[in-house]
C-alpha cells in the first residue's frame, strides 16, 4: 500500500469518500455564496433592516428561493465532480426524460400516498387520531393548500432529492454495496431536519431522526430500483403533500403550507405513535409503515432499471463505454 491509495481506487479514481466531501464542501460553500447574495441584493434594492429581509425572504419567496439554492447547485456539481473524477455523463444522474420515466414518477406518487396512508391508519387505530372535513367549498385557501402547495412539495422533493439521492448517492454505489452506500446520504438527509419547527425532545428526537434517516433509505431504494430520481421524486412529494394537503397533519414540524386541507386532524393519542407537533415522522407509527414500504420497494417486481442508466451506478464506469451527455 502507497500513500496515494489512501486517495486513489484500483482504477486510479478518487476514492468515493473523497468524491462525496469535495461535493458537499463545494455545495454548501455555493449555497453560502447564493444566500449571501441573495441578502445583499435585497438590501441594496431596498435598504431594509435584517429582520425586514428576513421576513420578505421567508414569505411567498422562501419556498422557491429553497428549490434554486438545493437543486441548482447540486445538480450543476453533481454533473461536474460527474465528469471530472469518474468520467460519468449528464444523464448517470438521473433526472433525463428516459423511457419510463413518467411510469416511475406516477407509481412513486401512488406508493408515497400510500405508505403516509398506512402510517395515518397505524395510529389512527391506536387511538392517535380523529378526522374531520375541513373547511367548506373551494375557498382560495383551499386551493392554494390543496393544488399550490401540490408545487411546492414537487420542487422541495426535487431540491432535497438532487442533494441527497443524486450525486452523493451514486457516487458512492459506484465504489460500495449498496446497503452501505445509502448510509451517509441517509444520515444528512436527517441531521437536514434538525433545523425544522417543533422538533420532539428527548428520547423523542431519536424517533425522529430514526425515521427521517428511513425515509432517506426508502427513497434511496427508489432511486437503486430504477436509477432514475424520477420514483424517489414521487415518493418524496407524494407522502409530504398527503400528510398536509390531504390530512392536515404537520408535515416535519412545519404546517404554513396547509392551512385549509381537505381533512383536519385531531391528535388524541400518545406522542409517541403520532409524533405530537412534529407530525407523523415523529412516531413510532411512522417508523412502522417506512419498514413496511422499503421491504415492499425492496422486493416488489414492478421495477427494473435501464441499462443504459444502471452502467453508471454499478461500479466505476469502465473505459470503452460511451461517455456523451
């Protein structure tokens, strides 16, 4: 063993744990850069106090100004740590309009739905929760809860998934198994959330860390089935806007977005299957339908990747494939 092994594989490439650093050290020093200018501009265009920008950022803007500032970098970064340390091209990573990929993007929505309904009637069983209509007719607000926020937790799900089952992920399949390479893209997906509204205490918060690290899982097996980020796409969005927009539940702490769901939930049981203010990803009923749902996505044979898209991901890309975007 030379020095330089602790740098290089067997196919002379930086080693995968190297490759993941360099990405998410440039990502967070570009999303820095972004949200430092993105105060900067504001404030010369108007010249008001922190706490005025930081109310107009955190507005009708936030949500959009998230998705640039998440998916933009870590696509554009993906593609080029993609290029220069393993000679992969733009569509190894997953977001091209390939065969199938609405297919995949339909039956993720379907399969998230369903995996927040099972955890809804978990503990809806165990005497969490009641459910009643919410409010009456097609109100503006309703709208905006049940087709507007539709939007938005598309282009959240996108910008979270381009950062965590994009490149990080596949990077490190290319070198590891991949019940080891989903590790350290599922444990940041979690430490993420840390910063969300009403986070749980205690022993609590291990619940919830437990089951956002199973939700990162999950839907990096999306991602393993098909290599495609389209099916981790609609599980993403699908459980999030179902768990608001349908259920009125907190979605991870946060309930701005769906302020007249279809349905209001009344939590009547212990906070440790319904998971209290945090919402459902913070309960013991969560946890059970995500193991359920991963073993399902895990076995089921509904899916199969390309391969033209599964060569990118299953080991370090040999030298006589064909390396055009």
């Amino acid at each position: 063993m030379t020095p330089l092994d602790i740098f290089l594989n067997r196919h002379d490439r930086l080693r995968s744990g190297w490759r993941l650093a360099i990405f998410w050290a440039l990502d967070h020093a570009v999303a820095v850069a972004l949200v430092t200018t993105i105060y900067a501009v504001v404030f010369l265009a108007t010249h008001e106090t922190r706490a005025q920008i930081i109310g107009r950022l955190t507005g009708a803007l936030a949500y959009p100004l998230q998705f640039f500032i998440m998916f933009v970098p870590a696509v554009l970064l993906g593609w080029t740590c993609g290029r220069l340390f393993e000679d992969v091209p733009w569509r190894a990573l997953g977001w091209t309009i390939h065969r199938g990929w609405l297919r995949n993007f339909l039956w993720g929505t379907l399969l998230g739905a369903g995996a927040l309904a099972l955890a809804t009637l978990i503990s809806t069983l165990g005497g969490g929760f009641h459910f009643a209509l919410g409010a009456p007719g097609l109100t503006r607000e309703f709208a905006k809860t049940f087709v507007g926020a539709a939007g938005v937790y598309v282009l959240l799900g996108a910008g979270e998934e381009a950062l965590f089952r994009g490149y990080p992920l596949q990077t490190m399949m290319r070198s590891l198994p991949f019940v080891i390479a989903v590790v350290p893209s599922s444990i940041l997906f979690a430490y993420l959330h840390l910063n969300n509204p009403n986070l749980p205490n205690g022993s609590r918060l291990v619940v919830m860390i437990l089951n956002t690290t199973l939700a990162g899982v999950w839907m990096a097996v999306g991602f393993w089935r098909t290599r495609s980020m389209w099916l981790p796409l609609g599980l993403h969005w699908a459980w999030n806007w179902t768990m608001g927009s349908l259920l009125g539940l907190p979605v991870s702490g946060i309930t701005n977005l769906t302020r007249a769901p279809l349905l209001r939930a009344t939590d009547t049981g212990s906070q440790w299957l319904t998971g209290g203010t945090y919402g459902l990803e913070g309960g013991l009923a969560c946890t059970a339908a995500l193991i359920i749902a991963t073993i399902f996505l895990w076995r089921t044979r509904r899916f199969k990747p390309a391969e033209e898209l599964k060569i990118y991901t299953d080991g370090e890309l040999p030298k006589n494939v064909d390396r055009e975007a």
